[in-house]
C-alpha cells in the first residue's frame, strides 16, 4: 500500500505528486529535490512498478517485499538498500514485537517500506518537514530521521527491559517461594532476539557515519554517527542484559536449593516434634511388671504433660534456629 | 556416476552432448557457451575422467572423491573449487542430515558434485533453463543458484529447529514431571553440527560477493552477495539457538530441583498424616492404671474420630497450601 | 550552572573573564592562551549560549546536556567532544554510583561538563595551575588532567570492589550456614555496570595517546598514554573480577548444597537417636504370654538403661563421624 | 639418533652418504638436489654437529633437542623451523599422547627430528621416495608430506573421540544409574590437550600456504594449503567436542539429580508402605476397654489381612506411578 | 637502593663505576659500551637522580617508583620503558606471589628496577658476564637476559599449578567425602590473577622480536622471538588450566551431588532395617484376644529372631546393592 508520496524542494513540500515519472522528472531537472514514496507491506506489483520506475535492483526489490531480512547496508548500483529492524516492547505480555523498515536511497528519491511490528513514519515526515535545514541535505536526511526514530525506539525498549530485569532480580531474592526459571528464560529469550536484530546494524552505521557510502550527504555525517552511537550503547546494554540474565538464571539455582532446604527443615522439625512423644508413648506401653511410673495416681497426665512440655520445647528450639 | 551433462550457449541448452572434448572446443570456440557436468558420488575412475579432460588439479579431484570436507572455496589454476555442506531436516528423528555439493567453476564449464543427504539438482538445473538472462552470465550462474537453493534448504531446517526449540521449552516449563535434559542436549548436538556446516561458509560466500575470486561474471556479484547474507542470516539464528539451548539447560536443571521439592513434600505431607494416628495410638497403648479415656463407654470410636479429624485437618492444610 | 571561566595565559591563570567572547578573542589574539569553562549540569540554555560562541556542534551540545552518553571521544569540526564516565564507590550501599564528565576541546578554549555522581574539578583546576608546564600546552592539559582525575578514581572503586569479592568469598567459604548468592549477584551488577563504563574508553584513549586527534598537543601525548595505560589496567582487573565472580556463584552452589547435606545428616542422626529406643520400646509393648525379661525386678530400668546406652552410643558416632 | 640420512636428485634417491659436507657440496653443486637427514630424539651433540654442518640457529637447534615447544613455523636465516606436534590415540587409556616432529628446512637441505609419541616417518619417506615429481619439488616436499601425515594422525584421533563422545553420551542418558562426570571430565581433559597441540598450527599451516615463508616450492602450496584445510576442520570439530562435553557436563548434572530423586522416591514409597501397618498396629494395640474388634474371633486374622491389603495397595498405586 | 653499576665494554665488565656520568660518558666515548644499573625498591629521590643522569621521561619514573603496573613495552623519546611481571611459586601455601621487573633500555644504558616477590637478578648479570658475545649487543643483551630469566620462572609456576590441578582432580574425583569447593576457587583465582600478569606480555614481545621498538640490537632479535614464544607457551597453558578449572568445579557440583546421595541412601537404609521390627512388634503389641502366638512357648523368641532375620536380610540386601 502506498502510504504518502511526496516531491520535497529546497527542504519544503511541494506540490502533491500525481505521477511518480513527472516528478522524478522534476527533481532531476533542478538537482535539488527529491521524492519520497512511503509504502506499507507493499505486494510484488506496488512495489515492482516503483521499481521500475527508479531502477531498483531486482534482489533489493524481492527482499523489500519478503521481508524478514537480517539488518543491513547494501550498495547497488543507483541506490542504497538499506534494512532496519524496529522493536516494540508489548507492555502485556512482557514481550518484544519485531518488525522492519527498509528504505532505498537513491540522489533524488527515497523509498521507505514498512513490515510487521514498526510504527507509521508520520511523525518522521512530519519532524522533518518541520526541520527544512535538515531535509535541505536530501534523502539521505530521510535515512538519518527514520534511523534515529528506530534507535530510539531500541533505548526505550532497553529501557522497558532494564525494568523487567529488576523485577526478576527482586522475585529471585525475595523470601517468598517460588521458581523464577520461566520468567528468566523468556527475558532471556527476548533479549537474544532483540540483539539479534540490533546487532548486526553496528557495523554498516558506522560505515554510513564514515561517509564509506553513496547518496549520503557530506553534512548528514555527524547525524548518522550520533544515530551509529546510539546504537553501540544499546548493544553495550543489551550485552550487559544477557550477562545479567545468565548470572540471574545461576543465583536462581542457589536459591531454589535454599528455597528447598528451608521446606527440608521444616519437615525435618515437625517430624521431630512427633516423634519424640511416640517414643514416650512406647515406653510406657511396654509390659514390664514392675514400671512404678504406671502405678501413680498422675502418672498419665504427668507422661502427657512432659511430652507437651518437650514438644513445646523442640517447637522453640526450632524456631529460634530458623528451622520452623 | 554422471547424471546430466550439457552444452549451454546464449543461456539456452544446446544439442545433447556426446564427447566431452567435442562439447568444450564448441564453449571454447565462441567464447559464449559452456559445459554443465552433474555428477553424483562418482568414482575416482568417473571423476578422473573428467578431470583430465577439464584440467583440474589432483588434489581437488581427491577432495572431490573423498567428501567430508570443509566448507570453502578454493582458487586452483583454470578453475575455482567450491565445497557447499547440504542440510536436510529428518522429521520423524529430529535430526538433521548433512550432505556435500561440491563446484568446479571454469571460464567454460562448470562441474557439480553431489554427496550423501543432499537433494538432487534437477529443480536447479530447471530453474536456470528458464532464466535465460540468468544463464547468460555463465559457470558462475550455476554456481550462485546452486549455493542459493543449499542457503534456502538451510534456512528451512533452522525454521524446524527453532520449532524443535519451541517444544522443548514448553516441555521444559509445563507442569509435567520429567527431565528434558535428553531431548535439550540432543538438540544441542544436532545445532553445533548444523553451525559446524554453515558459519565456515559465511566468509568465502562474503570473498565470492566481492568479486575477490576468478571465473564469477560480473552480474552475479549481487546475486552471490544476496546469497552470503542468508547464509549470514541463518548463522545468526543458529548462534541464538546454542545460546537459547545453554540456557534451556539452566533452566531445566531448576525445574528438575522445584519438581523433586514437589515430589519431597508430597511425601513429606503423607508422612506427617500417618505419623499423628501412630503417636495418639501410641499415647492410648500406654499401660497407666489411671486413665481415665481407656474406661469411657465411647473411648475408642471418639479416639478413631479425633485421629480422623486431625488427618483430614492436615489434608486440607496441605492441599491448600500446595504440598498435596 | 557555569562553574568557573577562566583564561589561561602561559601557563598561568590570567584576570577574571568578564565577557565570554573578550576573553575567547583574546586568547585567539596571542595565540597562546586559552579559557576554561567549566559546567555543572547546565540547561539547554546555558550550554547553547556557550556553544554558540565557541561554534560547537549541535549534535555534541544535544548530547553534553542530555548526558546518559557513552564513553567515547568524537571529533567534530573545530573541537574535540570527550565523553568520560566518572565512577565512585558508595561504601553504605557497596555500591558504585556512575556520574559523567564531559569535555569540548578546541584549540584556544575547553568546556567541561558535570553530570550526576562525579566529584567536582577544583582540584584539578589546582592542580593544573600549580604545574604551568603542564598548563602551557593549552587545552589538551586540561583533557589529561581531567582524564587523569577519573581514571584515579577507577583505580579506587577497582580496589573496594576486590575487598568487596575478597569479603565475598570468606562468606561462602566459611563454615557459617546462608547463602551468599544474592551479594554475589549484586557484586556482579556492580561489576557489569562499572565495566560498561569502563571499557569503551580504551580505544579511544589509546587513539587520543598515538596522536590520531586533533588539538592534542604533542608533549601531552605520552602524559596520554599513561592515561590509556591505566584505563586497560582497570578494565584488566575488571574482567578478572568477572570471572572470579562465575567462578564464585558456582562454587557458592556446592557450598549450598554441602550445607544442605550437612543439615540432612544432622536431622537423620537425630531420627536414628530416637528410633532405636521407638522400636525397643515397641519389643517390650508385644503381649506374648512367655516373655522373661517383663517379669525381671529391674527388667524396666535395666531396658532404659539398655535404651539410654544405645542413644549415648550413637550420639557418640554421630559426633565423630562428623554428622552432629 | 640418526636415523636415516640420504641425498636426493631429481626426486631420486641417490647414492649413501658417507659424509654430510660431502653429500651438502654435491646437492649445492647442481642445484637440484637436496638431503634429508631424520634424526630421533638427538643428543645436543649429534644435533650440534649437523646444525653446524647446515648453519642452522642455535636457538633454533636448542628448541629442538629440548622438545616441548608450541607448534609454529619459524623464519631463521638460512632456514625455516616447524615445530609440530604429533598426536596418537591410546585405546586402552582412552588418552591422546602428544609427541613431536621439528624440521629444518633449507634450500638444499631437510632435516627432521622426532622426539616422545611420534610414529616413525618410515612410510613417509617410502612414500615420497614413490613419487618422484614431488620429492622433485625439493626440501618443502618433505614439509608437506610430513605435516600431511602428521594431520591424518589428528583426523584419525579426533574420529577416535567423536567415538568416546558417543560413549559417553549413551552412558549419561542411559536408565542405569552411575555418575559419568568423571569419564566426561577425563575426556574434556584430552579434549583441551589435544586442542593445545593443534590450533596453534592453523595460522602459520595457513601462512605457508599462502607462500609468505622462504624455501617453500611454488608447487608445494596448493598441497600445503589442503593441510592447513585439514587442520582447520580438525579444529572446528575439536571445538565442536569442547562445546558438547561442557553440555554433556551440565546434562549429566540433571540426570545425576534425576536419578537421585527416583532414589528418593524409591525410599519413600517403602517408607509408606511400612508406616501404614505399623499405624494399624498401633491402633490395635490401644488399651480401651470398649474396642470391640478385639474380642471379635478373627479380628486379629482380619487386622492382618487388611494390613497386607493395604500394602499390597500401595505397592501397585506405586508400581503404576513409577515410584517403584 | 642501589644494588650494582658497573660499565660494560666489548662484553666485558669494565673496572668499578665511581661516577654515573663518567662512566655515561666513557660508554657514549666509544661507543660501544654501555651502563648497567641495578635497582631494588629505589626511593623516588634515588632513582630521580639516575633518571635526570639518563635523561628518563618523569612519566616512566613515576611508574617505575610506584610499581603495581601492567605488563607493557612502552617507547619514551631516547629509552625504552618495559614493565614485567615476575611469578613465584610459593609452596606452603600454594599461592603465587607477584613482582615486578622494570627496565630502561637507551643506546648506551640500561636500568633495571626490582619490586617485591622477584628474585635477584645477580645470576642473569653471572650469565650474561659469562657470554660476551651476547653482552656485546648492548643493552638489549640485558632486557633479553632478563625476560629470558623472568618467561622462565613462568615456565615453572605453570608447571607447579599444573601439578596442583592433578592434585584437586585426585581430590574431586576420589572416594572419600569432601567438597573441594575451596580448593579449586582458590587454584582458580591464582591462575586469574597468574594470567593477568602474563597475557598482556604477548603482544610487546611479539613486537620487540618484529624489531619494531629502538634500542633493540638486530642480532638480540631471534632470542627475544624465543621468549615471545616462551610467553605464548605459558599463556597457551595459562588459559586451558582455566578452562579445566571451570570443568572442575561444574564435576564436582555433580561429586558433591552423588555423595550426598550416597548419604541419603545409607540413611534411608538403616532407617528401613530398623522400621521393620518396630512394625512386628507393634502387631505383636495388638490386643486381640485370639492372637495364637502370643499364647506360644516359644513365641517371644520367635519373633525376636524373625526381626533379626529381615533385619539382616535387609542389611545384606542393601549392602550388595551398595547402598551402605
């Protein structure tokens, strides 16, 4: 689907674009405008004619609609085909939603196409029409916005993370019982994915921020290494986090083998407390004939209230060792 | 043993070869054509034939013969030595199958070779007769659609596995007794030897892209540079699975621990519900000539009732408080 | 909040500045001078008067106010911007508070910025203004002084973080029963987070130390190196802390369950104690017709006796063999 | 020892030698030839002599009557220094011993020296001398035909513990009890050993290779480059090994745990089994006046067949849950 | 203090050095000889006067007072500054004890500093006295004798640590009881800290070797390429006793795991042989009036012996299943 498509001159909007080939036309005839044509989920068809149009590689193309692709800066010939992967923290299930951004990169166009998990670009658009010195600087402008607008999204999503992992630590090494394994693992589990998808963008941004690339404006530089910065913190953060969680996961053991030992004990003491009344009792169930005790007027009560009195004695002792 | 051998000129199939030699002279003597030869586990004999007539050197001939190689690709004299590890996903074993195919790419022909588990090459061979403008371009065409249809048999098996993890997850954390540790470690196994097969490849496929070595067109570097990123792309996935498994088995460890806690208290809570009648019993085997319960008209049924009581108190305690 | 502004002439601090941009041109006047300005978490507003009149990048200023940066040094068009994390030791909390100092460093004028948890600059400034020598190299001094300052302070928090571990493991290897995991851990998440801090300083210390920046001058390049020097010493030390940390949470894993055991045999040794004297008991509590001890005078204190005898016994093997 | 000296022609053998200077003059005068001179853990002296004889580095010679040194490829005057390290598999010991074959390579001259666990390099000579257009090559042909036997001899030890792998594996997750750490631990031990020996060679195997080392035939390094693809391989699968018996490890920890908890539970269920009996027999054995069972005339035939019942009961209840 | 001086021409000691200057300026006359200056713990003033003499950058001299440096080969304008860490083997408390060695090394100079645990290094100037020919190389000659010297002792703490592992895996894997927890935590740290001395060594010496550091004689260059080695060997070895010690310590979770196991049976099989007698006897002690055996002769002792059979029975039972 086409989202917005739009001639962008001298940092302003122009005039809403009828047909794509005129005002490609136009961009080229003054060498200083550009189009942006944003897609969502494009099909084959929608994006094959854009294609054509601006002379996309075929590879590029097949990619930008199957999706799915790992993070990525390529350079074919006429454009950049760039792949960004945007993450989601879902509040609910505690969980990361990852979806995708592509955009081609061309001298006078720009060609941004959306997939899954990722939020509408209008409030890219709309930053950057409101920072013309900015879009003054071309496409590339527009690779630099909806990059810092992903990366930012990554830092919140840490973020959300960092959270998550505190209230692990806090489950782990609180006194209530409990196996906390599950939680740990599915954190574990999202931070895998999400680095996954955060990882491999280190290199090629920093290669963007070197100016190691075409179609990217001299003054666009600085921006992209600010973006390509905030991305090695979040892979600092996200590097930490998995450090973090096998740590957590190890504590845990411990943990539930103290957890466990705690009930042991407790067992331990009750059965203690019943036993030692069992044995009284047989005691003064055997047969002998001379047991004077069992001849008392208060013999009986007097054998009760020693074994209550002993019970209640191993019921403190207990208690005070932290066994009960 | 050869199963298909043919001239191709101007991206179409030729005549069917008869003499080797012949088919060569005719690649040769218009520079635009070449000769595919697909064999398969051929013998010394079978290969050696071949290569004599071809020019390749003994030592990749052996290689050849022999399979059980590395991953690589390898710039001998007049011809380019490729090894590709096949992957295949044994559904009813959970297991994965690793076969060899192996290129021979000269200026004007092109040998594959297949070993053990990896599926026939008709489809490959089908698809490039009708890509004409594929064919064109050359052995190197070959080669990039054969390491692209290895590279899409790859990224199916990690989808299977990332299945397989699936389950063993919600094996691992489900309620059901049982130990995992098999089924996580076998796994385990079978993803190191996938990631023995694949990750060696990533950097030759990257030198390939890049037009680092002889006999690959032009045209294909895109194409070969589209394959290196899925075979990068399936490494990633196959890190994250080792790490996903390492801490499955972590985990697992904890689930066993909380589930024998189970288990002990659940016997534990029994243990206690017999001890009680035993120790009250005991009390009224006591052998005092004054005690006065012994002599009541409804001693012992009142006795039967209180131990009763005290069982099904404890009962309900427990059930409640999860031991039961 | 502005600190202190002061211009620097030979070394030495010259007049109050009065005006910004009097002083900025006079120090450009002589070409040998140069101002100072140090920041404490300033406004936006603040920094970007500043910056306007020392032409610093936007970029930089965004990120010296936003702070929450990562270490690095990044070179921008007329002045150098230097991100340091600054580290101090809490000795209630065990724990170590990051704060950040950051610098702008052009040819005639440095900006120092505080955020959070770093101490304040006056001692360097004193120490700075004691060593002309040093001073007279301009701004670069300013850099190493300032580098020096934080990078001491890592040696402090390095050392209480050995003593903190060197604590740790007398816990978990002494006798005294608990479970240290839970200070293991938070040592670890001390350590993590110190070295996050720490360790993307290397490199761009070590290229500020080899000359590969801008407005460093020649004579404090070794004065750097020393600076880069003990920044891998700290990191060294901390990724020995790392591990020394796994290795404890580990071997606290087999100090846990030892004790658990011990507490197992401590609790079956009382259970053994107890059920001796149960089944004598029970022996003498059988009604058979024709048994001769339960006719003896002193059959019942000699049975005691016997029951006494075979506790004391077992207690005593109990305590040698270490289960009590 | 000297073991074997020969003067080598045109990939011939030729006449005996009698004296070393001589037959050095001879292979020198035509420039085609070359000696060979295989020597078995040699005294310093027998070394020094040839050493002196060839211009060989004394620090060189001192490494090679020493034995115990780090595989590599060193770049002397006058001659090259391999070091490798030979590895052989004790079947009855399930343990690898490492030994060690030096060698000197000059232009016109090779000097091997074998020193503990090596096999005799008989067969290599045998073989080379059996192929007259590689020995042609000169002394780098000996280099290889060497180190192509001695990396055979690592395939064949590492297929040796893929198998005791297998073993282990099957042990681990076998039903019978028993705890295997000490077979995998054992087995991780040579792992790391053997690992020592080999991944120290990839680098300068790969080197030579490459043809960046003196007195190495330009024919020789196609031959090179696929030992230094085996000892790649070998590696891999040595990590491999590495990777699985640290997940054996862990497995076995929770089949160890597993196994104890069946234990338990086998206890536990005999512990029941005894204890209900014992509570009906207490029962029975309580001293009221009104227990009419008592006096009923099979009450007592009666109590016992319950008791059976019961325990019969619990035994197949325990039976059918896998307690027992 | 100073420990010895002397100045050294043609590799041989000259006559006693009265004046540091003098002699400088006897070495610097010709040419070809040079100072050598030994140090133990020199106080700043002491060594400042032989620096302002050498002309000795305040940086180097700072460190060289204050010691507890890194490893590191560092290259100051007319001397070079090396820092090396010294091991020894402390047997009685099998810790290794670390010290420093640092050295100046200048055209015509060089300057040894010894800090804490290192041995005196009157052998190396016995050695180096006694092979003019090495002395002849000057300065270098020194470094080299003295890292020679240092690499082997590092040779020989190796082998004292791997000595110890035998030691604690003897332990961990032997019959008797005992968890060795501690010991392997504290051969894990000595190696840690062993490695942090050495590992940062590789890589200056590899470079002092290359020949790319000045004042390093062309013909020390092969011996220093040996120490390298020596360095590579140790840290080689450094990094498996660190891998094994890791194995260690997760097999002896599993040892310390079974042996409590082993416990918990022998427990549970006493407390079996004494629940079934205690279980006769209390059917012995039921009331019924028709209890047949009760009424017999011999009953008593019959039943007695029926406990002592199932009790022995049991005990032999549990004994050939290794349960006690």
């Amino acid at each position: 689907m086409i989202v917005d498509c739009a001639l962008y001159r001298d940092g302003a909007r122009d005039a809403p674009v009828d047909d794509l080939s005129e005002a490609l036309a136009a961009a080229r005839r003054d060498g200083a405008g550009f189009v942006w044509i944003g897609l969502h989920e494009p099909t084959e068809d929608e994006l094959g004619r854009v294609a054509d149009e601006l002379g996309l590689h075929p590879l590029a193309v097949e990619d930008a609609v199957k999706a799915h692709q790992r993070p990525k800066v390529e350079d074919y010939e006429g454009s950049l085909f760039v792949v960004l992967k945007t993450a989601l923290y879902q509040e609910q299930a505690s969980a990361i939603s990852i979806g995708e951004v592509m955009l081609f990169v061309g001298d006078r166009f720009v060609v941004t196409v959306r997939h899954g998990a990722s939020k509408a670009l209008h409030d890219v658009r709309a930053r950057l029409e409101s920072e013309p010195e900015l879009l003054a600087c071309g496409p590339s402008a527009v690779l630099y916005a909806v990059a810092d607008r992903v990366v930012d999204d990554y830092t919140e999503v840490a973020a959300e993370i960092a959270r998550d992992i505190d209230e692990v630590e806090e489950a782990v090494f609180s006194q209530s019982a409990g196996n906390d394994a599950r939680q740990i693992y599915h954190l574990k589990r999202e931070v895998i994915g999400f680095r996954r998808g955060v990882r491999p963008l280190v290199e090629p941004m920093q290669r963007l921020a070197a100016g190691r690339a075409p179609h990217v404006h001299e003054r666009m530089r600085p921006f992209l290494r600010d973006v390509a910065d905030h991305v090695a913190r979040v892979v600092d953060q996200v590097d930490q986090f998995d450090d973090l969680l096998t740590s957590v996961l190890n504590a845990n053991l411990a943990q539930v083998s103290v957890r466990q030992n705690a009930d042991m004990r407790r067992i331990s003491a009750w059965v203690a407390i019943v036993a030692v009344p069992t044995m009284i009792a047989g005691i003064y169930g055997m047969n002998f004939d001379h047991m004077p005790e069992l001849r008392w007027r208060y013999g009986y009560p007097l054998a009760l209230a020693v074994m209550a009195l002993i019970c209640a004695g191993l019921y403190r002792a207990f208690k005070r060792s932290g066994w009960l």
